[in-house]
C-alpha cells in the first residue's frame, strides 16, 4: 500500500479527503502545516505529498523547496500542489519551487487519484518499453540532430544534416533522447512506426534550455499518444523552472497546442544530485563552462559509457594565459582537469568542437570549444571514441570534413589510438558488452 502525506490547515477537508483517498487503497498521514508535515515526511517517505498552498507557518511554496533541499532523504517522494487559487502564476511559482503537479480546489477525487498513481508508479512498478529492444549486453547510440544554435539545412548541409541537438541512447531496457533539438521530431516519427501502437516509456535528458535543446519538443510525436510515458530530466535554469521554461515556447501566438493539450503522461523532474539513475542506468552529471546552467551526462551502460556534453567552453584557452603560476592560470588547469576526469576512459564522447583555431579566436568567451583543444583533451583522457558536435550552422558539409580531417591528423601525429569521427545524423554506434 502507498502512502501519501496529506498536509493542510483545514482540518474539515483533511478529514474528508483522508476517508477518501483511503477507500482507494491509500494510507494517509495528515499534517496540519508545512512545519509539521516535512517532519512527518522524513519519518515515513511517502510516496506523495498533497500540500496545501496557504497555510501559516510554512506555506506551500515553503514546504516544497524545504523538501526539495532533503532529496538525499527523499528521492522519490512527489508532491502535489493544492489550492483554490486556478491562477496561473501560483501554479508556475508552485513548480519552480518544485512541486511535480498543480490541482485547484475543489478537488476532484478520481483525478487527484489518477494523478498520484501517475507521478508515483515508478516507486511500486516501472512501466517498461514492449516495443523492439536491443540484445542483452548492447548498447546503441544513434544521432538526430548535430547542429548548434539554429536549424541549417540546404544543399550544402545533406551529409552531416541541419537540424539541432538531439542524441538516442538505448541500453539495459531504457530509452533515453539526449536533448530535444529540431532532431527530435524525426526521432519520434520513426518510435511511433517502430512501436506501432505499443507503449512507449522514454526518458529525456536536457543539458540546458536554450532553445536549439528543446525547440523539437513540441513535434515529438510520443508526447500527443496517452498510452506512452515522457519523464524529462534537467537542471533548474536561472529564471523558470523546466516545465515552464518548456511550457512556454508552447503557448499561444508561437503555439498551437499548449503542454497542458499533450495527451501523453508527461512527467518533469528537475535535477538535484549530480549522480542519479534511470531504471538500471547510473547517469553521472557536471556542470559545463557555458552561459546559464548547463550540464554535461556520462551515461554507464552495461557495454561500456557514453557522455555527452554538447556545448561547453575549455578554460585552458579561454583564462589559461598569462603566468605559469597565476591564479587565472591554475584556476583554468583545473577546471579543465575536472572535465578531463569526468570523461576518462570512455568508450564514447560527443563533445561541442564548433569552431577551428582560426574561427576560435574571434569567439572567445562564446560558450564553445576548438576543436584542436577537444581532440588534445580527449587524448589525455584516453577516450575511446570522439564525436565532434553542435556544428556551427555556417559550416558547410566540406568545412566538417576539412575539420575532421585536421582532427584525425593530430591523432596520428601524436600517435594516439582514438578514432575521431564528425557526427552525423542519422549515423548510428553500437557497443557490445566485453566478455
């Protein structure tokens, strides 16, 4: 049985709602303020918190970043935001502060119901993929789109593709999409034909939301399909919380269809932990050298790790000049050195490498490497495989290779055995467990 922590200050409501919720099969906890409840919930880690929003003391928004901030404690517990404010600035401040859902009241029994078996079914039973999987011990990694900062196809784009940030990785019975660039639609054009009417379980990975990461999201074709299941993962940005950040390139005049219209169970965590898991994958993050927050993903498969970190700015260049021994120096030395351990040993790395040298200088402080740096970086951490990524949307087909060309030039000369390859849509890499 699943437990739920009901916290408000009425205690007619939380009487009736408790004698509710338990004919459903819940065991219910009351609380009568977010003082009290959070105490509660650290002592029982229910599966769900229903939290009013006004209540003295601790309110809502309160309550939800003060739990948030136990998450070690808590990892799994979802809370639900209720109140009798339908505005929708409440319900935006609600899941910035970091509730998972928004009901107002009256509440409606059945629904709220229908909502905590959804936000909490993956504590008690993982809704798994029954459409076409891998071998045991496989791994593939499949590329959808490769550019960065805008959409650039034409002629002079056809070999490497045009459209922006998007990376599917299949391992150990999951399906996880690296970004939501333009590259995503195509994506999920080819799930739904694949899966052919079966639920589809998929996990999204967002590095950052600017806006060639996640401009794809809205022709994910998955998402518009009630029987399939989107949980999208990332770090809170500095203004709005994923969910609104999202939800708002949605909104009318850019958008036809609002989020809220996707029929698919779409489900948002905003990332805490740098270390966390999906189904059997460990995912390690940091923190990349990029304006806003931005992360980088390492994922461990049981074929070996892939990580992803598609734009990113080394220090070695960027404030490693002057003295040996200069603060900005060392500072640089280790900043870089964290990304260097954090990629070591890899079996696959697709890395930001947007600029060449000469194309490097005029854009320094950009958010973006040189692809000489990335090649170097990625030999001393002795990576497998380099996939060079979030091409710049003037680079013609000829220029990638050119910049190839050079990259797998200054392996040779250094004697290195990393293959390096420009990544292309469409291009797929399979890894196969070691005995």
């Amino acid at each position: 049985m699943k437990t739920v922590l009901l916290i408000d200050d009425d205690e007619t409501f939380r009487s009736l709602l408790t004698d509710l919720l338990r004919s459903r099969g819940w065991k219910v906890i009351q609380a009568e303020d977010g003082e009290s409840g959070l105490v509660l919930a650290l002592e029982h880690k229910p599966e769900a918190v229903v939290c009013d929003l006004l209540m003295p003391r601790c309110n809502g928004f309160q309550f939800c970043r003060a739990l948030n901030a136990r998450r070690v404690s808590l990892p799994h517990t979802k809370i639900v935001v209720s109140s009798g404010s339908g505005y929708a600035v409440d319900r935006v401040a609600a899941m910035e502060s970091g509730a998972d859902e928004y009901v107002t009241k009256p509440i409606d029994v059945d629904e709220l119901v229908r909502t905590l078996d959804r936000l909490t079914s993956g504590a008690i039973k993982r809704v798994e993929n029954t459409g076409p999987k891998l071998p045991e011990g496989e791994t593939r990694v499949k590329f959808w789109g490769v550019r960065g900062s805008i959409p650039s196809p034409g002629p002079d784009t056809v070999y490497y593709g045009g459209n922006t940030s998007c990376v599917e990785v299949r391992a150990d019975g999951e399906l996880i999409v690296l970004d939501a660039g333009t590259g995503i639609r195509a994506l999920g054009q080819q799930l739904r034909e694949e899966f052919a009417g079966q639920p589809i379980h998929v996990t999204i990975l967002i590095s950052h939301t600017h806006w060639d990461h996640i401009q794809g999201f809205p022709f994910f074709l998955p998402a518009y399909d009630s029987r399939n299941r989107v949980r999208i993962l990332a770090f809170e940005g500095p203004r709005k919380g994923l969910e609104a950040t999202l939800s708002i390139q949605m909104e009318s005049p850019y958008f036809p269809i609002s989020m809220q219209e996707m029929p698919g169970h779409i489900e948002f965590t905003e990332l805490k932990s740098l270390d966390f898991t999906v189904g059997k994958l460990r995912v390690k993050a940091a923190f990349m050298n990029h304006p806003g927050i931005c992360v980088g993903y390492r994922l461990f498969t049981s074929a070996g790790s892939v990580v992803y970190f598609p734009d990113n700015e080394l220090f070695s260049r960027l404030r490693g000049k002057g003295e040996h021994d200069s603060p900005q120096t060392e500072f640089a030395r280790k900043q870089d050195q964290a990304l260097r351990d954090f990629i070591r040993g890899a079996d696959v790395v697709i890395s930001d490498a947007q600029y060449d040298a000469d194309e490097y200088a005029s854009h320094i402080g950009w958010g973006h490497s040189c692809v000489d740096d990335v090649v170097l970086l990625a030999m001393s951490a002795e990576v497998k495989n380099l996939f060079l990524f979030h091409h710049d949307p003037d680079h013609t087909d000829q220029k990638i290779a050119q910049m190839l060309a050079s990259a797998r030039k200054q392996t040779e000369a250094r004697g290195s055995k990393m293959h390096v390859e420009a990544a292309r849509e469409g291009q797929e890499i399979n890894l196969k467990k070691r005995p």
